[in-house]
C-alpha cells in the first residue's frame, strides 16, 4: 500500500483496526482521528454506520503521526453496509 508510514513489526503502536469514519464522501483514504471511532469488531463497526449522516465502517490502519504532527488513519478498506 502507498502513502502511508508502515507498522513497527516489534511494537503495537499502528496496527489494523475495524473502525466507523465520518467523512463527506468515500474517495478519501487518510483521516484525522476526531474522525475515526475504534470499534471492536466488523460487525459493530457495520451496525454503527450510518451512511445518511456521512459515517461509513472502515478497516484502518494506524494511528500515525503526520509530518504536521497531527494524528491520522489510513483506509485499509471499506466495509459494505
């Protein structure tokens, strides 16, 4: 996968997450994380989507600091609903 920082193989600190990520439309695939919600499962993230208030379950991965020095996730891949 390009554009993104890939995980410390001897620590847990970005790792693959199912998620529910609030963003305008779905071309995206990097997102701050005041718009990511970890959740613990695929099924919870699918039954927490809500596509009518721009909420879409996602597997991601991260977080990872971004050279501005904000914390980001990056789009593993969408999750049907």
């Amino acid at each position: 996968m390009r554009g993104y920082v890939p995980p410390d193989p001897y620590t847990k600190v970005s790792e693959e997450q199912f998620a529910v990520v609030y963003v305008p439309k779905r071309s995206r695939n990097r997102f701050p994380k005041g718009c990511v919600e970890i959740v613990n499962s695929k099924e919870e993230a699918l039954k927490k989507s809500a596509p009518d208030q721009k909420q879409f379950p996602a597997r991601v991965l991260g977080p990872s600091k971004s050279s501005e020095g904000q914390y980001i996730y990056y789009l593993v891949e969408w999750l049907d609903v």
